[in-house]
C-alpha cells in the first residue's frame, strides 16, 4: 500500500484531535473529488512498518491526546490496499485501547467483501458511498454528498 499524507494531528477528518492517513489507490474516481490525486494506486510513497509504528506510537502519545485514527484517501478499502489497512487497525484496536477508528470508502456497506468486512469489524464509524457532485452540500459534517452514509458501528 502507499498513502499521500500522513497528519499526525487534524482536528478536520472525525471529531477531536485525530492522526489521519490518506492512503493510495481508488477505484470510482468520483467527477469533482477533492483529493484526485489519490486515485492511482502506485501514487504517493511505499506504507512501511516504520510509518505504523509510528502511528501507533502518535495515538499513544499522551503529550497531545488523540481520540483516534481517521483513514481516508484514495480508498482505504480498495481490494489492494485491505491487508495493510487490516494488519493496521487491528494494531490499533489491540494496541490503541480507548482509540476510535474511521473509515471513509467509495463502496456501500452492503457492497464489501468478506476481507474488506474484516476491516469494517474492528473499526468504530464507517462513512460509504461515492461522491456526487449533484448532492455536493457543503453544510454537511465529515461527507462531501448527501448520499454518503456515516455507520456508527461501535
């Protein structure tokens, strides 16, 4: 898997103060994305162990407390990037106690497979569908189309 930005502190992508992960790769190239430059999946720079222990290490840090790990791209469940993404939430789920995790992904809920519903098993919140520009609305909170479904999962 490779991913374009890392921030290990955002206050924009879920609530509270967050490390999020822009990963690489998608495959519904929504018309009007706001982060197109993700879409191919050799894009961006290699994901090493050294960047999820650093991750792990960022959501642990009590200097500046995190309520969790936001992951979104690119999508974070395209079928190449689901073992990463899976060895890493469950890093965090095991690693990270009392830390949240959100997804956002093109695909719908009903949609996923059985490696990409791994993943959704072990996070908190997942926000599915695909962009529309038609049902752009700006006043939404962390989804950019009306269609787009936050799951509140756990």
């Amino acid at each position: 898997m490779n991913y374009h930005q890392y921030y290990p502190i955002d206050v924009v992508n879920g609530p509270g103060t967050r490390c999020t992960l822009f990963v690489s790769g998608c495959i519904h190239e929504c018309p009007g994305c706001y982060n197109k430059s993700t879409w191919r999946l050799n894009s961006g720079t290699p994901f090493t162990p050294e960047m999820e222990d650093r991750i792990i290490a960022d959501l642990n840090d009590t200097r500046a407390p995190r309520q969790g790990l936001s992951l979104s791209g690119g999508d974070p469940l395209h079928p190449q990037n689901v073992p990463a993404i899976l060895q890493l939430v469950t890093r965090v789920h095991n690693e990270c106690p009392g830390k949240d995790i959100w997804i956002w992904t093109g695909y719908k809920l009903e949609e996923l497979d059985e490696a990409q519903r791994q993943v959704v098993d072990l996070i908190n919140v997942l926000v599915d569908g695909k962009f529309v520009q038609d049902l752009k609305d700006p006043s939404l909170i962390w989804r950019g189309s009306s269609n787009q479904v936050i799951h509140h999962l756990r």
